[in-house]
C-alpha cells in the first residue's frame, strides 16, 4: 500500500473478528514500533504482546470496571460518536480480540516524562500504520486513571519505574465504521505565527 493510503485508510477498530494473527505479521507491525523515533534515541519502550486469554480475560475485566466510569464522564455527544463506531464502555469483548500490545515506557535519566511519553506514542503510531498496511485494524485503548493503569501493570507484572503508555488492540476488523471527520486544513495551520 501506498504510504499516504495507508495514513487515510488507518481507522480505529472497535470489532474484531477472532481470527489469528500470525506471528509474521505481528513481528513486522512491532518492527515497525522498534524503528519509530524516539528522545535522543533511548528507545524507552518495552512492548508486552498478550495473546493468552486468561490475561486478556483479567485485562478487559479492569477495563470494564473503569470505562463504566469515563463513558459516565464523557459528553454525550462524545459518547453518541464512539457508539456509532463500535465503542462502548463495556469491554468484555477484549479477551477475545487476538492481540493486545500494552506499549510500556521508562523515563531515561534526566529526561523529561512527556518526551519518553511522546517516544512511546511515536512508536504506537508507527505500529498502528503498519497494522492498516498488513490487512489490520486496531484501536488504542488508554486509561481513565492511574487506577486503572496501575492495576493493568500489576496483572501484566510491569516493573514500578515503567509506565503504561496505552493499550493497542490488534485484529482483523469485523466491520467498517464510519470515516470520521476533520477539521480543514486551513483551520489548523498559520504562516510564521499562531492565527486563527
Ligand atoms: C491519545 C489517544 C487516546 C485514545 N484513546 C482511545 C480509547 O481509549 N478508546 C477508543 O476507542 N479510542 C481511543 N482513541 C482513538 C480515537 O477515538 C480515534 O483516533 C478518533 O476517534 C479518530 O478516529 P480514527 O482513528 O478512526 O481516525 C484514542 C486516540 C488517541 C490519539
């Protein structure tokens, strides 16, 4: 696939069928996270590949618990968006998508959190654009709170000093949502200073 078709084509993925994922094809999408840039190139990223459905099972059950919660706290019109596209608060449904990458991050010495954050997020995207290019659909799926994440280290036995950046939920896609929209443009960019 063409680069820039792959950049329009990329959409979040909220069903999955149950079809595996080859390990081929995995390996290349978490080929694809390794050689994304990263701060000063400290790589700060460790990638927990979760295939077995126990551990997916315990996942879901805490995402579950706290989704309850952000849906309660979203804007309806937020809500209406996400349920249009397959989201929903409950997410049960994740033990039985094929492969949850819990994308990890330490802060490297010296260096300021948000850029091993930024580093983590330039590998996720980088895997989210391999996954459309293999035939894949994927979703992100991050935290309501620090709660929740820290009970999603214990269960994936992530060390204190590392970080759970977001969840990628890898699968072929059951259906085709709605392309979203976009702001134009002309609405986000300016020459030489901020206008709007
Ligand atoms: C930082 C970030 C966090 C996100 N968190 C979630 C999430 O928790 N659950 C979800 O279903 N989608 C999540 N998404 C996906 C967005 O909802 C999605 O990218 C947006 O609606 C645009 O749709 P598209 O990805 O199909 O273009 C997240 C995306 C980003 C960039």
């Amino acid at each position: 696939m063409d680069f820039y078709e792959v950049v329009f084509k990329r959409r979040s993925i909220r069903k999955f069928k149950e079809t595996p994922v080859i390990e081929e094809v995995l390996f290349r999408v978490l080929e694809a996270g390794r050689w994304a840039p990263s701060a000063g190139n400290t790589q700060p990223w460790h990638f927990i590949i979760v295939t077995d459905v126990e551990v997916k099972k315990r996942i879901a059950h805490v995402c579950t618990e706290y989704s309850r919660k952000h849906w309660a706290d979203f804007a309806s019109e937020t809500a209406r968006y996400l349920a249009a596209r397959g989201g929903s608060w409950d997410k049960s449904a994740m033990a039985k998508i094929p492969v949850l990458i819990a994308v990890c991050f330490h802060v490297p010495e010296k260096m300021r959190e948000e850029l091993a954050l930024a580093s983590a997020w330039t590998a996720i995207q980088n895997m989210l654009l391999a996954a459309t290019a293999e035939g894949l659909g994927s979703c992100i799926y991050t935290f309501y709170n620090t709660e929740e994440e820290n009970q999603l280290k214990e269960i994936l036995g992530v060390p204190e000093n590392h970080r759970i950046a977001a969840l990628i939920q890898l699968g072929y896609s059951k259906a085709k949502p709605p392309k979203p929209s976009r702001k134009a443009l002309e609405a986000i960019i300016s020459y030489q200073h901020f206008k709007r």
